[in-house]
C-alpha cells in the first residue's frame, strides 16, 4: 500500500548482453530505475505517527515516534498484539511501508531511518507476521560487514518495498572522496528477497546493479 512520503521506485529488468559496448552502457542507462525524493527521505524531523492497514486483512500497524523511542503498535494478530519499542537515538524515522513479500498471505512492516549528521546512513527496522498470529523482526544484513558490496560505501540509503522485494540504494564513492561529494557519478542497488532464517526471517541479498 502506498501512503504519502512513500519512495517511489520503478524497478525493471536489466537486458544482460556478453558484450559491454558504449551502446549497451546507453540502452542500460535509459532502463535504470528511478527514485522519486521525497522530503521525508531527506532526514526532515516532522515524523510522528502513520497507520498502516493490508489490503484484504484486518492486520495494521501504527507507526509512532515519541522523542528518542519508535513504537510499533499491531493491530488485528490472533494471538498478540504486543507493542514493539526501539531506541532510535542518533536516527531519525524517514517513512514506513507495508507489503507481502514473502508471499504468503500476510503482512511485513518496514520502518526507515537515517542516522543523524552528514553521514546519512539507513537503518531498517521490520517485521513481518506469523501466519497471521503474531509479528517477529526481520533482520537486514549490514552492508558495511559484506565486502563485495561496501567498496565504496559512504551511506546515503535510499530504501523501499517494490513488489515483493526490498530495495537498497546509494552512491558509490571514491577512496579520496568527501562524504558530501561522491564523485564517481555511479550508484549501487541491491535486491533483497525475505527468507526463512534460523531464528527469524532475514532478508537475502538477490541481485546487484550499478548504473
């Protein structure tokens, strides 16, 4: 479901092509996904409280920030509706979506943030629910600890839910290059696909692009 202050993406398919030609570098660039910027994915401060509902399901979510807590409040669970609480210090909740993305037939609720200062780093804190009767935290590995794709990781997320997958996006640095001023002109996106994990649902890296 989409609610304003939502990223918009427009996810597509790449052509994959064995030969990398100055053609195929312009045919690539025209079919780039787009994200439309928003001022909630700014870092703006004016983030208080969203609820969020599953289309064809009495399952919601309140999505509320009171001072330095985030707390998520599930409505519409079998068996607990138990409030979530997260110490946010140092970040700030940009947005929050709703989607199915594992496909079976119930909700999982991702809140945004960015942390404080020039950084801009994303954070992601979602949940996803049990066959209808209860929600457990899904985990998003951090993509500064993986090191095929940190190499010129300097934050600046973009995040959102597309379809049935979760979305990553940011610039691509050079070594000598300040936080503000990426100068390689290029960006990496990773694809993420929600899987069943030992002891929680965790979101697995499925595809790359840089464009």
């Amino acid at each position: 479901m989409k609610t304003a202050g939502i990223i918009l993406f427009s996810c597509v398919m790449l052509a994959s092509c064995s030969s990398r030609n100055s053609s195929n570098k312009s045919k690539q660039a025209e079919t780039t996904p787009q994200i439309e910027t928003t001022a909630s994915q700014e870092g703006t401060t004016g983030f208080q409280e969203m609820e969020l509902s599953y289309p064809g399901s009495n399952i919601s979510f309140t999505v509320k920030v009171e001072d330095k807590t985030l707390l998520i409040q599930p409505s519409g669970l079998s068996v607990t509706n138990e409030a979530f609480k997260h110490d946010i210090t140092g970040y700030t909740v940009t947005n929050a979506e709703i989607g199915d993305l594992n496909v079976d037939g119930y909700p999982e609720l991702f809140v945004y943030l960015t942390s404080d200062g020039s950084g801009s780093y994303g954070k992601l804190i979602g949940y996803s629910v049990n066959n209808g009767k209860s929600a457990s935290q899904v985990y998003l590995p951090d993509v500064a600890e993986n090191k095929e794709l940190n190499q010129g990781y300097m934050g600046h997320d973009q995040m959102a839910i597309v379809e049935n997958t979760f979305c990553q996006r940011f610039p691509i640095y050079n070594e000598t290059d300040s936080n503000a001023n990426p100068t390689t002109g290029k960006t990496r996106q990773i694809q993420y696909r929600l899987v069943d994990g030992e002891s929680c649902r965790v979101l697995q890296v499925d595809k790359v692009l840089e464009f």
